[in-house]
C-alpha cells in the first residue's frame, strides 16, 4: 500500500479531531461520514411519496374522467327513459308517426348511454368498473340500458307498422244481439309476421338481460317496475322456444285470414267437473284478422240446446244411473279435456249445424283475477255492479235465485259483463296490460284455461305446449284424480282436500296407499252452499295397476239413482279402448282397464260441517315406475280445482333413496322421504333409488 493511501485510511479513522480542520480535511471527513445505506432508503421513500402521488393525480384523473363519463351516461339514460315514456303515451294515443319519432329518439340516447359505459372500460378507467363496490352496479346499469334500448326498438318498430289514426281495440253490440270487436293492432301486427317475429326477438332479448339482476341493484325510482316486468317475464318469455309456441298458437287463432270458431265454455268450479267446472254458459266466437265476433250466446246459458240434441244419446257411466240421456251440460265429463271437447262439439253441430275449430274452457279464477285490475264493473240495463270478491257469489245467485224467470235468462247476468270487462281489459294502461296477460299465462299453466282443436296448427301447438289437458301417464308412474259434483249445488269451493300418497318400494312391486280426506267447511242451510256434496271420483293411474281395495267410498241414497233406458246409445268418442271394466256391486266401484291407464271409480258424499275420510290401496310393478334407478310421478291437478294440499312419503330405507329433479321440497325422517305441494299446478316429483 502506498504512503499515499495508507494515512488516508488511519488518519481518518483513527486522528483525534483538531479545533479547526482544513477544508480538505473536513470534505474527507464529512465524505467518509456519510451512511449510503441511510441514502438509498431514503430514496427509497422519496421514490415511493412519489409513486403515491402520481397514482393518486393518475386515480383522481380517472375518477374525474369516470364521473363524467358516468353522468354523461346517466343523463342519456335518463332522456332515453323520458322518450320511452313519450312514445307509449304516443302509442297509446294512435299518434304512430310522433311515436315513432320518439322511440327513435330514445334508440338514440341509449345508444350515447351505452357509448359512455364503453369508455369506462378503456384504458385507465377499466379499473373502477371492476372494483368489488361498483362492478356489479356498473354491470346493471348496462344491461338496464340494452334492455331499455330494446324496448325502444319494439315501439319504433310497432309505430312504424301501424296506420295513422288506427281505432284501439273495440267493442259493438248490433241489434241481432251479435257482439264484434277487434284486437286493435295486433291484426295489422300480425299480418307482418317478419316483423312480428323481429319485435317479439327484441322483447325476448330484453328480458334475458335483465332476467338475473337483483332489484336491490336497481335505482328505487324505478325498482317497482322493473320486478313488475321481471316476474312477470319468468312466466311470459323465461323459455324462448315456449313464447315462441305461444306467439303461433295467438296468430293462428285469432289472425288467419279465414273464420275461425272456438266454442267458449264459461265453467262454475263451485260445482267441479272434469273440465273445470259446470259448463252452464258458453259463447261461439269467429276469430278472423285480429277481429271477433260472438254469434251465439243465449240468456239462458247451455241450456238453450236442450230440446235441439236428440234424446236418445246414452250418458257414459255413471251419467247414466243419474240422467236418463246425453245432454251438452254434461258433455264434460270425461276426464282427458280433448275427449271432452269431442262430445261438446258434436253435440253443438247437432244443435246449431256448425262445427266448431275448437273448444276452450275458463274457469272463475281468471275473471275474479282480472276484476282485481279493472276494478268494479257496472253490469248495463241493470243496477249491479260486480267486483272480484263477491264476483262467484252474485253470478251464483243471479243465475240460482235472482233471475227474472219469465224471461228465463239466468246466465244473462255473465253474458252482459264479457263485452264490457273484454273492453276494460282492452284498455288498460301498460303496466296493467301486461298484468293481465302475465294472469292469462299463469292460468293456463294451471289448468283453469283448457283449450283444443280439431286441426293443425292449432292443435300441435295446444298439444306441445301441454294446454290440451290431455291425461297421458307415459312410461312411468302417475296420478290424476278428477272430481264431478253431480246435483249438490254449488258446495265445491266449501270443500278442502287433503291427499296423501304413501309409496312403500319393493323388488318386484310398489305398494301406494291414497288418502283423501274431504272437509265440508259450510253450515247446514247455507245458501246454496249448505247442501251434501255428492262426488264421482276418479283415479287415473298406470296401466297394469292391481286395485286391492278402497275403503270409505259412500253411495248417494237409493233415489238419487235412476234405471238407464234401454232404447240409448254412446256417443262415439275417439279414445283408447277399454279392455276390461269390473264393478263392485257392493259399493258401485268401478275399474277400468285400456293400454293407456287404469281408472278407478267411485263416490263420496259430504254432509255440511263434516268429513270423510277415503282410502285407496292399489300396487304398480316396479319395471313400470323405475327406469335407470330413477323414479318419477307426475301428478295432474284438475281444471278448477281449489283449496287442495298433497304430499308424497316414499318408505323404505332412506339410505338407498336420494331426491333428484325436478321435484324440489324433499324432507328426510327416520321411515322415509317426504314431499309436500299445495295442488296449485301440475307437477313431476321423482327420487333416485340407488341399491
């Protein structure tokens, strides 16, 4: 080491400090001071104050860049919204041309919205939409926007197809009692059918866009309408290919360039049948180009026809035991709807020389429904007014006891309320409009409207849809059980079922023990309620069904039953072929045998403030009822009925059964599994059975 370098080490490290250093000596000092390691971190923090900064000027750039992007958004949303508004008042109005302009206009906005929202996903900003707290909003609020675009798109396109100044939809009641009317637009609507199919793509597309969106996600201010139009949506357009069956199935009927015409049988489930009720009233009504026209419907209701069929047409059985000859009153009561339909209208071409298209069923339930919307209607030429709660009653009574009998008109209290409630239906506003419609759905999908044909399309679309009421048991298990209140009055609705099915598995057969326990909630002389209810019952079951026994079942008194002439025949029904009927003299239980099903038959009578308990034991071959370990039952609701619970236990060991869709609500005890249902729709439950 040189002498150079050597003192330079020492000395700096080891010299005692004098009082005045030179300048050489104090840069050395300070020099060989200095802590770089203390440099480094502080660059370190320097560096990282720095870095904070920038993100934060870079964040709140963003922020800003966002907030402007998110207001300019809202605004276009919100003007999008307003001509929406517009553009259905327009609508409404049959100002097609400013309508048009309007939706066009609202397309516009959205479209704007839309275009904001895209720039929050550019660049810099993408980092907030994806953030925990806004994400999901952000994501609402875009598909909120398309879906409002959409519906935008489905008025312009509506405006557009519209004439100028075109009549809404219409009712005229002529001097020969022939009530006409039309649907408004929907026969200028559907005669385009391209742009029909185009219009219901885009109503589609907007309810699978907002079909998954929570309501909490939603702005308040408009959070009651958006559930309205998303529950309304899962019954309406949850499926595609169904509303597509469905838009068919209305332009088939209703906007065919030729007379279509469907009976209308308006069904009482105060007084249950097959069907849905006693058919005491029915219309005819001629479909043709998105207009109608009700060309018979006599004051006096299905009676009108009694001395216009020919007496000498045998009742099927037990009819027969009770009137002495066919009559179209009692045309529904066979128990598959289509079977039904036949004998209504070949009875009507016997009676009136027409043969209907086809033949739909209504029960009460949809007009006490769609009272609720409309509110209270005025009855004309008479001082009543009919509102959904006390609907049935002052139908009944009109039609029982109110009724001017000279003119005997009992039903025409319920003819002279269709047209005006099909002109309120007619007009309601928006929101009640698709209300209304959702209400239409829901009872057909639960079987309170039936509906058939004699020809295609119509008839393939009804079947597919599974509106037909059809009785099909398929390669599986099944139950069906269909009630005719024969000469009780109207007790129906006075009665609360409950059915439990208890299923024992086996290796070669399945056990099922039926209870039915019927309680009749009304008090002795009741007006028109306070009377036995007397019931034929039947069981649709499985075909190869051995019946082991039914215990309960009670016979009218002697009188009710009559001797059946001996100069009648069947009316020719098109159906399966019975194999094979047995009857209990005993009890007048019948069984019935054909390839399709088993139907077991008998009676029950209720007496006011009490109740019958019934019983059925019957064993299905396990090769019938398990394919591929899976066991599954369908089990039909009947049209019309009311106030019924039914629950399902599968006993054996609970370890080798495992529930499996679509039935839902299983429960598991010691001695089995356990399905309960409130008897409002028709459903499948099924369960694995696993070895």
């Amino acid at each position: 080491m040189s002498n150079r370098q050597q003192p330079s080490v020492v000395d700096l490290r080891h010299r005692e400090p004098s009082d005045r250093p030179s300048r050489r000596k104090r840069r050395d000092s300070q020099s060989a001071r200095f802590d770089w390691r203390h440099l480094r971190s502080e660059l370190r923090i320097f560096g990282l104050v720095l870095a904070i900064t920038a993100t934060g000027v870079i964040i709140s750039v963003t922020i800003v860049t966002s907030v402007r992007h998110l207001n300019e958004a809202t605004a276009a949303a919100k003007r999008g919204v307003e001509s929406i508004e517009l553009g259905a008042t327009a609508l409404g109005n049959r100002d097609v041309q400013i309508a048009a302009a309007h939706f066009q206009q609202a397309e516009t906005e959205c479209a704007n919205a839309l275009q904001q929202l895209d720039l929050l996903t550019a660049g810099s900003t993408r980092i907030i939409v994806r953030a925990p707290i806004l994400g999901p909003k952000f994501t609402t609020a875009r598909s909120l926007i398309e879906a409002a675009q959409r519906i935008a798109i489905v008025g312009r396109e509506t405006a557009i197809s519209l004439p100028p100044g075109r009549e809404p939809p219409s009712l005229t009641i002529e001097n020969t009692g022939v009530i006409r009317g039309s649907f408004g637009w929907l026969a200028v609507v559907a005669e385009d059918q391209a742009r029909l199919s185009r219009v219901m793509s885009d109503v589609m597309a907007s309810y699978r866009l907002i079909a998954d969106i929570r309501p909490q996600d939603v702005p308040e201010n408009i959070r009651s309408t958006f559930t309205s139009f998303q529950r309304i949506g899962v019954g309406m357009f949850g499926n595609a290919d169904r509303f597509a069956e469905m838009l068919k199935l209305l332009v088939a009927m209703t906007g065919q360039p030729t007379d279509q015409e469907y009976l209308v049988m308006l069904q009482n489930n105060d007084e249950l049948r097959p069907t849905g009720g006693f058919a005491g009233t029915y219309l005819l009504i001629k479909f043709r180009r998105g207009t109608f026209a009700i060309t018979d419907a006599p004051g006096n209701g299905s009676y009108a026809l009694k001395d216009l069929i020919p007496p000498t047409i045998r009742p099927p059985m037990p009819l027969d035991r009770v009137t002495p000859a066919m009559s179209f009153i009692d045309a529904n009561w066979y128990p598959d709807v289509r079977q039904s339909a036949q004998a209504i209208e070949r009875l009507y071409a016997m009676a009136r020389g027409i043969n209907p298209t086809g033949t739909i069923f209504l029960t009460p339930d949809l007009i006490e429904r769609l009272l609720v919307l409309t509110g209270p209607i005025a009855i004309p030429d008479t001082d009543l007014t009919v509102e959904a709660a006390t609907f049935l009653e002052q139908t009944e009574l009109a039609a029982e006891i109110d009724f001017d009998r000279s003119l005997r008109e009992p039903k025409q209290l319920l003819i002279s309320l269709l047209p005006v409630l099909l002109q309120k239906v007619s007009t309601l506003p928006s929101d009640k409009a698709l209300a209304a419609m959702a209400i239409m759905f829901d009872e057909v999908d639960r079987g309170n409207i039936v509906m058939t044909a004699s020809k295609d399309p119509v008839k393939s679309l009804v079947r597919n849809l599974g509106w037909d009421g059809a009785v099909v048991t398929g390669s599986h298990d099944y139950l069906a059980i269909v009630d005719g209140n024969i000469n009780s009055g109207k007790t129906d609705r006075s009665i609360l079922v409950d059915t439990d099915l208890v299923i024992t598995t086996g290796e070669t057969s399945w056990l099922h023990e039926l209870t039915i326990k019927r309680t009749h909630t009304a008090k002795e002389g009741t007006v028109l309620r306070g009377y036995d209810n007397i019931t034929y019952h039947r069981l649709i079951l499985p075909p190869g069904t051995e019946v082991l026994g039914v215990e309960g079942a009670t016979l009218p008194a002697e009188t009710f039953f009559i001797t059946p002439p001996s100069d009648t025949t069947p009316l020719a029904i098109d159906g399966p072929t019975v194999d094979l009927t047995l009857i209990d003299p005993n009890t007048n239980t019948t069984i019935t045998r054909t390839k399709e099903d088993t139907t077991v038959g008998f009676w029950s009578v209720v007496k006011p403030s009490s109740e019958t308990l019934i019983k059925v034991r019957y064993s299905v071959p396990r090769e019938r009822v398990v394919h591929d370990n899976v066991w599954a039952m369908p089990w039909r609701r009947q049209p019309g009925s009311i106030n019924r619970t039914w629950s399902v236990k599968l006993q054996s060991d609970p370890k080798n059964m495992d529930p499996v869709q679509p039935s839902t609500g299983w429960d598991r005890k010691d001695d089995g599994w356990y399905w309960e249902g409130d008897g409002d729709h028709s459903i499948t439950v099924s369960a694995r059975i696993e070895k």
